[in-house]
C-alpha cells in the first residue's frame, strides 16, 4: 500500500489512533529502556540517535553533498562574475562620460581663442534629437466629477502649445495636481467631464503613453542603484525597441549632462538606512527617470519642490533647454522666484474651486491683473502676488468689496485682453529670434573662416585630409596647448565617427560650428540610418517598446545588480547557520532521539520556512511605489514578477544548502543528503511564496506578523502528529490541513525516506517508543495520490502549493491598488 519507486515506506496496518495515544500517555519512564547498551542499542544502530561514527568515512559516503556543494558554489561564482562584468561595464561608462566632457572643454578652447564672442549651447545631445511630431494639448470645459456627485474642477478651458514649457499655479486647494492628473488621465477616483484634444484631434492623453511622461511629486527611485543604473535601465526599458545600445549610452549620457548629475553617476542614491545622494540630487534623478524615456509630452508635480532657488531655475533651464528639441513640458509648481516664473511660455492660474483666473503668457500675468486695478508693490516677487491676488489678499482699487470669486467672471470678460498680449510678446520672441539667427548666422561665418585658415596652415598639400597626429598639431596651434591622446581620439570620433582613421576639413568645421547656440550636437553616422528610422515611426506618435522576453532579460539584470547589494542577506544566512547549528547540537548530544522520529524534522521545517518567509516579504514589499510608476509607463508586469521571483530563488537554493548542510554534517541521518534535503528545500519554495503573498496582501510593516503567525499555524500547528491524527479522518477538515500544511506533506517525505533506509525495528523499542512510532506512521504514511507513493505525493503536493499560491500572489499584483497611478 505504501511501496513507491523510490522504496518501500515499511508499514503495517494501521493502529488505532486512541489506542496510540493511551500507550504514548500511560507508558512508564522505564519503559523508554530496552535490553541490552540502553539507548543506543536495539535494532541495530541505524535506527537510534547518537552513534559513535567515523566522521570522515561518514561524509566520503555522502558524496552527494559535495556534488551540490560545488553546485552551489559554481552558481555563486557564475554570479559574481556577471557581477565584475557589470561593475567594468559600469566604470568603463563613466570614464567614457569623463573623456566626453574633456573633448567637449577643449572644443570650446579651441573656438573662444579663435572667436572670443561666439556663443557656445551649454548642452550638446549626442542621443536625443528634435522631436519629428509634437505634442499640442487643448482642453475645453474640463471638469473633474467624484463619485458622490462633487466636481473639484470647473469648465477649464484652453491650450498648451507644443515645444512649450508651461507651468500651473493656484494657492493651496485650487485643484492644481488634480488638473494635471485628469488633463493626463491619471484619474481613476471620479469622472473626467469635458473634451481634450492632441494635436486637434479630439482623444485622451493615456493612448499616447508610450511617447508621454509623468514625474512624481515624491521622489520614487531604487534606492539600491547608482544614478547612472537608474537612468540605464529606465532608458531601456521605454524606448524603442530597435533602439541600439550605443545610442541608449548616449542618450543617458545627455540625461547626465542635462541634470548636471554626471559628477554622481557611479553613486548609490541610497535612503534613510544607506547614506547616499542628496534630496535636490534625488530630485533630479526622478525627473531623469522620465527625460531617460525621451518623452514627446511630460507631465511634472511640482518638480521643484524641497529645492532651493539656484537648483529650481536650473531644473527648470534643462527642461527648457529640452522643449527645445520639441518637448511639451506641464508641470505644477509651487512659489517659484519670478526669474524662474518668467521662463514659462504658458502660464495657468486656477483659484479656488479650479476655476480658471488666467491662462496666457507668464511676462502678460503682471500686466493683466493690472488691467483689472490691482496694484502690485515695487518690491513684490510677481509670483508670489498673483497669489495673494487669487487668495483675496490684495485689494482692488476699482471695487470696494472686492472677493476672490469675481477672479472668474472677470477672465471670461477680459480673455481678448490677455490673447491680445500674447501675441505682442510671441512677436517680440519671433522679432528676438530673428535678430539672434542673423547674429548666429554671421558669427558662423566669421568662425568658419578663421578655422579654414588654421586648417591650411597643417594642410599643407592642400588636400582637404589629416591624420591623428597633425589633428593633435592643429588643436595645440589653435588652443596653445597640447591636447591629450584621449583627448584627441575623442574628437576625431565625433567629427569623422568612430575609430576613423583621417579627418575631412568640412567634418572638422561642421563639428566646431556645431557647438553654437541652437546646434543640438552631433549624431554618430552609424545611427543615421536608425534615427530615420525612429523618426519615421515617431510621425504616428508611438513606439514599439520592448515586449516579454526583452523586458525579462532587462528586469533580470537589474534584480541581479540590486540582489549582490542587499544588505540584510547575511543577517538571515548568519540567522540559519546559527539555527541549524544549534538545533543540529540539541539533537545530536542533549535531546538523544531516534533517527527516525519526525519532531525533530517537524522543528526544522517549522524554523526553515519561519526564517525563509520572513525573508521573501523584501521581494515586493518595499517595491511596491516603484511597480506602480512604473506599471503605469507601459512596464510587462508578468517580466515584472517573474525577474523577481526567479532571482529570488538563488536565495532559497544557497540558503537552503547552507542550513540542510550545517545541520546533515552536525546530525549524521545516516540516510544520502539528496534525498534528506530534498523536502527542505520544498518547505522553503512554500514558504517563500507564502511570503511573496503576504508582503503582496498586506502593509509593509505588518508583514512579518502575519509572516510569523501564518507560519506557525501551518506548519508547527497543523503539522504536529497528535493534531494530523485528529484531522486525516476523512471530509473537508482533511482537504484543509492537506491544502494549507506544508509539514503534513514535508515531514511525511523525511519520514518515509528514514523508514526506507534505517529499517526501524518496532520490536526492538520500548513501549512509550512504539506508541509514538505507531502515531507517525499512521499519521505521515496514510494517504498518497493513486498509489505512486508516499514520498512522490509530498512532492507533488507541495509543488502545486508553490505554484497555486504564487498564481494567487501575481493576481493580487496585477489587480490589486489598481488605482495607484504614480
């Protein structure tokens, strides 16, 4: 009844379960002693506790723990290795970054001594180019209705042009963050009233994910990965997937450069434990997040927020500088210094209620509420008093008992006024930038000639081509000084492209003059064919971003990078060797029980999965805000949890062995460790599902309760023999203890591998002995599924626990707080 292929399971008919009792209760102390040497004599010793064995001929019969021991040990190694390869990888990126930024510094000796006045673009992109499309939003009557009825935004109605940076302003209350979130579509706790149109054509903002981005007000970013990683990865993953590797370096590159962040690239950003970057540093790496993506739209809350006033207006100078290259920038903001204020080509003011107060150009708001009487002081930030204006704070010189609700009827009446003053200042921009084309076009012009004829002069066949070497004479003629090699390769691959052997005169004039305002730098050749490509792709306004089996491989890197850094690993390897240390002694030397007898496996199970569950609740737990953003920008979330919960089975493997290990070598079963450690290794796949559960179900913070409480209950309740023998008669109460008791199958499978090979002779036992012996059996060999066995069906079982409770985990990852859009 019991037989399997892996041996027989020794059993006889089962004994009463009363009567198995009775004998384990009434049994007399003496009774535990039998003929002959005590304890350790009986039926041979390899069914008794603490004998006597020649250590080293013991582990040279156990060569299956060798086998897994370098096993184990070459999987750590192979880990390692990947580990080194991205760490070179990783310093091979920022000396690159480091002689990109030497080349460019010397480029720009090289102009100002030949041109002193010439106008340099402080940023030159090497990965991004201007948009081929834009964006353009226009919103009319757009309200936001909850769901009791209650709307918290009034008829907002207007545009925002596309390659414009605007800005959205109110005091606090007027439904700010609320606007942009339902201008964007984020808004999932009430209904969306009104029309919204991309381009003019009439749509809503989320089918434009792809191209689109979204900054946080709270700064979620991995806090176990550099600041170049975090950009990395966030590169790869929403960009197109025809996009190359070198142009994803190029494009975190300028990211780098743009956030003035690239002197911290190689530093961990860290958090409240780890120290690492600082806040306005962690600011800037959550806006790269998004920049990383290239996005044709980004939507920022209040990127400015926890930063001073010099690193506000150098955010915002970036992203300026980035709807340059045809970006749509909205953002909330919060208080800026007027000189930041000022850098906004739209403005919206929304005063209580989110009703509209004025929407039109940022220089037109001081004029505009001058137009309505109010009165500014002379020495008033302007932001900071069209605030107080919208807050009632300011009187009007034309109305006695002025309030602030007449802030919305009088913009309905003077919307002309405010149209007719932002076409004076778009004219005086246009004006501006005709005169600043004229300027450029004739420094150009001047520059061009001075270079030809400090190209002439090393050119002295007259040929139009240099080499390496009269490269380097002509930058130390230019410059005065003598470049370096570095220096000089760097700049002979960005003017005649990588590992190019001579330099064309119109290649070295086309890059030099490629360093002058409105120039977006120079692209390498070899992407041309790409960025046609790319652009083709981008006249539709979406991208193919990686699919499932890309976004794995990305995902899987990434876990792996942050798993070499995560810190409390050897807390719990340290916890498992003491515990298996400790339990191994007990067993062996001060609690002497027979090899046979499953309370002590049923501890080990129990402080195994304890230990492992605990550990698993890190796995989502704390990534949870991180998943949210980045589900929200199109991430597979099945990759998602796989990358996760694959990487975290090198865990389960190594600390398994470690702990399976310490105690097999310290106990001596006397049975071969594959088949001994096999349910240990069961009991921690379980439990470590159970903990991706839990860390998925519940709060953070109480997730080790429930961890603790769970475990205890399935394990060191449900599996005790005395409790099983009660529960396995048959009906619902057995489908319960078998379906959530991981012990009732784990223990079962280390007991019947010790009845297969140690051959317990109950003849040879005490009565209190057999008693016990008797319960076990009838408890742990009982049942199996369509007689393949006991140890198969334990195997079976808790194989279909693992993967049962792991699909119910990835469905509350998929469906649970769908409404947090970060």
């Amino acid at each position: 009844h019991f037989g399997s292929s892996r041996g027989s399971c020794w059993a006889d008919s089962r004994a009463a379960p009363i009567a198995a009792m009775d004998m384990i209760l009434n049994a007399s102390n003496d009774s535990v002693a039998v003929a002959g040497d005590g304890i350790f004599s009986g039926a041979g010793d390899d069914d008794l506790a603490g004998p006597e064995l020649d250590f080293s001929q013991y582990l040279r019969s156990n060569m299956s723990l060798y086998i897994i021991l370098g096993a184990v040990l070459a999987l750590y190694f192979g880990l390692f290795l990947r580990e080194m390869q991205w760490r070179r990888r990783q310093r091979d990126q920022v000396r690159g970054t480091e002689k990109e930024s030497k080349a460019h510094e010397f480029a720009e000796i090289l102009v100002c001594n030949l041109m002193p006045s010439f106008r340099f673009s402080k940023f030159q992109f090497r990965g991004m180019q201007p948009k081929v499309e834009t964006i353009s939003l226009e919103f009319e009557d757009l309200s936001l209705e909850l769901k009791n009825g209650q709307r918290v935004l009034k008829g907002v109605t207007g545009n925002f042009g596309s390659g414009k940076m605007c800005a959205i302003m109110g005091p606090s209350g007027a439904g700010k963050t609320t606007f942009l979130n339902t201008l964007c579509g984020k808004v999932n706790y009430g209904t969306m009233v009104g029309t919204v149109r991309v381009n003019g054509q009439e749509t809503t903002v989320s089918k434009f994910r792809s191209v689109t981005g979204f900054v946080p007000q709270d700064d979620i970013v991995f806090e176990d990965l550099t600041v170049r990683e975090q950009i990395f990865f966030s590169a790869r993953l929403r960009n197109d997937v025809s996009t190359s590797e070198k142009r994803i370096a190029h494009v975190v590159n300028d990211v780098l450069h743009i956030m003035h962040i690239d002197h911290i690239q190689n530093t961990i950003v860290g958090g409240v434990e780890q120290r690492g970057i600082s806040g306005g540093q962690r600011k800037r790496v959550n806006i790269s997040l998004e920049l990383a993506a290239q996005p044709t739209l980004l939507f920022l809350d209040e990127p400015t927020s926890g930063l001073d006033a010099t690193s506000s207006v150098a955010v915002a100078l970036s992203l300026k500088t980035l709807c340059g290259l045809g970006m749509t920038s909205i953002m909330v903001i919060h208080q800026p210094r007027y000189s930041l204020f000022t850098l906004f080509d739209d403005v919206l003011l929304l005063g209580e209620g989110g009703q509209t107060v004025y929407l039109g150009d940022a220089r037109g708001a001081k004029k505009y509420f001058e137009h309505l009487g109010f009165a500014m002081p002379g020495n008033e930030n302007p932001a900071d008093w069209f605030m107080d204006v919208i807050s009632g704070e300011v009187k009007n010189a034309g109305i006695a008992r002025f309030q602030p609700e007449m802030l919305f009827e009088m913009w309905h009446n003077n919307k002309s006024f405010a149209a007719s003053n932002h076409n004076e200042s778009g004219a005086r921009m246009r004006k501006g930038r005709t005169l600043n084309f004229k300027e450029y076009q004739m420094d150009r012009a001047e520059l061009t000639e001075s270079l030809e004829e400090e190209f002439g002069k090393i050119d002295e066949n007259h040929t139009g081509v240099i080499g390496e070497d009269e490269l380097s004479l002509l930058l130390t003629s230019i410059a005065g000084a003598e470049p370096g090699e570095t220096v000089v390769r760097e700049l002979m691959d960005r003017m005649a492209g990588p590992n190019a052997e001579t330099v064309f005169k119109s290649q070295f004039l086309s890059y030099l003059n490629g360093l002058s305002e409105g120039s977006h730098g120079n692209s390498d050749d070899s992407e041309n064919g790409e960025n046609e490509a790319l652009h083709a792709r981008g006249q539709k306004l979406s991208r193919k971003t990686p699919g499932f089996f890309m976004q794995m491989r990305i995902l899987m890197t990434r876990r792996l990078v942050q798993w070499w850094r995560m810190a409390g690993r050897m807390v719990f390897i340290i916890a498992l060797i003491f515990a298996a240390t400790f339990f191994g002694v007990l067993d062996r030397y001060i609690v002497v029980q027979h090899l046979w007898d499953s309370d002590p496996v049923l501890y080990l199970h129990t402080a195994l999965a304890l230990l492992m569950g605990v550990f698993c609740l890190h796995i989502f737990g704390d990534a949870q805000p991180l998943f949210w953003r980045e589900r929200a920008r199109g991430m597979n979330v099945p990759a998602f949890y796989l990358s996760r919960v694959t990487i975290n089975m090198v865990d389960l493997v190594i600390q398994t062995f470690f702990f399976t290990a310490i105690y097999y070598v310290i106990r001596q079963p006397r049975v071969p460790y594959s088949t001994w450690a096999l349910p240990f290794l069961l009991v921690s796949l379980v439990a470590s599902a159970w903990g991706t559960l839990v860390s998925l179900a519940v709060q953070p913070v109480k997730g080790a309760f429930f961890v603790t409480l769970l475990i205890f209950i399935i394990c060191a309740l449900l599996g005790q023999p005395a409790m099983l023998v009660v529960m396995l008669q048959g009906g619902q109460v057995e489908v319960i203890a078998s379906s959530l008791s991981l012990t009732r199958w784990s223990v079962a499978m280390n007991f019947c591998t010790s009845m297969t090979m140690l051959h317990p002779n109950p003849m040879r036992m005490g009565t209190k002995d057999q008693a016990v012996f008797g319960l076990e059996k009838d408890v742990y060999l009982k049942r199996d599924w369509w007689g393949i066995g006991i140890w198969e069906t334990g195997l079976c079982a808790m194989l279909v626990m693992s993967t049962v409770i792991r699909v119910i985990a990835f469905g509350l990852l998929v469906y649970r707080n769908r409404d947090k859009n970060v």
